[in-house]
C-alpha cells in the first residue's frame, strides 16, 4: 500500500508521535444519562473504556475504585468514574468503572474500550468519514465483492489477527484504532533492520507519558492475502505486546494510518472477523492476485 500523507516525513531528530491526535481518529456520539452527546474515540486495542477528567467534572460522575491501566509506555494507577447510563446508537453496556485522565492528552471526551465494544461491531466508513458501534450481524450476512474478510482469535477482548506474514515468516496483528500511527514490537524489528529508517520518534500515550520508538518503512507486509507496500511503522518496547503474550513473536499494532488506506473498515467481535473494503484505486490489492 502506498503510506498515509504525511506518514512518511524524514525525522532527522526526535519527532513526536501523539496517540492523542484527534485528526487522525474518527468518533462516535456518546450520551451519559440526559447528557451528551459527546464525541467520544473508539480504541479497540484498550481493554478499557477511558472518559476525561474534565467530563467527569462536569457531569459529576460518581468515583470509583483505583485501577491499574497499561498504555503503550507502561502500568499507572489512575481512579476511575462509573459510567452507569452510557449509550452510543442504541447500545447500552453496563455499568463501566472508566479510569480518568485529562483531556489534552486524550484528545477527546471520552474513549471507548473493548468493555464497552463487546459482542457487537465497529464499522467505520473513510469514504463517509463516518465511524458507528453497531449490532453484530450472523457471519456471513452483508458485504460487497470487494470486500477481504478475516477471520482473528480473541484474547483479552482484542482481535489478532495470525493469518499475517513478513517475508515469508508468520506475524500476529492486533487492530488498534485507537492509535493513529501503527507500532511493531522488537521482535518484528529483529528482522526488518534492513529497512528504511527515517530516525527516532517519541510516541506520546493518553496517561501523557513517552515512549521512544525507530521509525521505519516496511517494502512490503501480508495480512490474509492483502499486500501492504511501503507501510511506515513506529518499532518500540511496548507494554501491550507483553500483555498479550506477543514479546517474543513479531507482532505489530495495526493503526488508523493504516486502515485508512481501505474505503471501509468493520470490525466484528462477535464473530471474531474483520471486512476490508479494497479502495477504489489499486494501492491494495490481495497478494494472489499480484
């Protein structure tokens, strides 16, 4: 595929990355009882739902317990604010203990996490720039010719993706929207030393800590038949991949830079299994068919 614009800027010193730009993540309407809505991030890769200190102010939000919470750069304790009569479309998850930080490093209200994405689908539409939380429909049902389906395991909430391959040599790959650039991890470095760096950049997490990561372009990547040319991806340590089992395994986070690239994106977690709409253009095009 060809990088996202921008993705792909030289960084002679260290740049910085933010996990907190809204630009590069789309929302969804949040409502909390009679309030709202408000333009809540999707994250698919966080375990938790997020909600910002300063709307839990506002709405005064009953406090809850102190919880430990993993972000790209590491473990911090953070109180949280139960989200008793949260709604987005017509769902309506259960009462969530959100852990809360502060806006200007979240980017936005609120995040939604995989407790509050369970059992039902994400669709996000690029063409529309649309992104909705929907009802899962039965496997099977809906989709257009173009469309690539995948089908990924559950752990942890999260969806990873095995059907993946560098070179020849397996991969795992989580889908995160929450991130607007996609991370690998240092066993994935291991072997694309030989790939492009464009230097060092510091990736800035929602909890306002850094985490220093080599930025590289990757000629080429597979993830069930879909080829990805020339796909920028930010190398680090990070928390997550150890959370998941996947140090020692190259492994990468598939980010909004990346799912932007196709015309829709739906990702279901009832049925374990993610839609690519192939765009218009041939950027991407399954690797059969090449």
């Amino acid at each position: 595929m060809v990088p996202a614009t921008g993705a792909t800027t030289a960084a002679t010193a260290t740049d910085l990355l933010g996990f907190t730009n809204a630009e590069q993540r789309m929302t969804v309407p949040v409502s909390i009882g009679p309030s709202g809505p408000y333009p809540f991030i999707i994250d698919t890769g966080s375990e938790r739902t997020v909600v910002s200190r300063e709307l839990a102010s506002i709405l005064k939000l009953a406090t809850g317990r102190r919880v430990h919470v993993t972000t790209m750069a590491g473990q911090s304790e953070l109180g949280t604010y139960k989200l008793s009569d949260l709604r987005v479309n017509m769902i309506a998850p259960d009462t969530l203990e959100a852990p809360a930080v502060d806006a200007t490093n979240l980017g936005a209200p609120g995040m939604l996490g995989i407790d509050a994405l369970k059992g039902h689908s994400v669709s996000i539409d690029f063409d529309k720039n649309v992104m909705e939380v929907r009802a899962s429909k039965r496997r099977g049902m809906g989709g257009s010719p173009d469309d690539i389906v995948i089908r990924a395991k559950n752990l942890y909430g999260q969806l990873i993706v095995t059907d993946a391959r560098y070179r020849g040599k397996r991969i795992s790959v989580v889908i995160d929207t929450g991130s607007p650039v996609t991370v690998g991890n240092l066993a994935l470095l291991k072997l694309v030393k030989t790939e492009k760096s464009l230097g060092n950049v510091a990736l800035l997490t929602v909890t306002g800590q850094y985490l220093n990561a080599d930025y590289r372009v990757i000629d080429s990547l597979d993830i069930a038949g879909v080829g990805f040319h020339q796909l920028p991806i930010a190398f680090a340590d990070a928390v997550p991949f150890d959370r998941f089992g996947l140090s020692n395994t190259p492994a990468l986070m598939l980010g909004m830079d990346s799912l932007r690239l196709f015309r829709r994106v739906q990702i279901d977690f009832a049925n374990r299994e993610i839609r690519l709409t192939l765009p218009r253009s041939v950027n991407a095009v399954p690797a059969r068919f090449r």
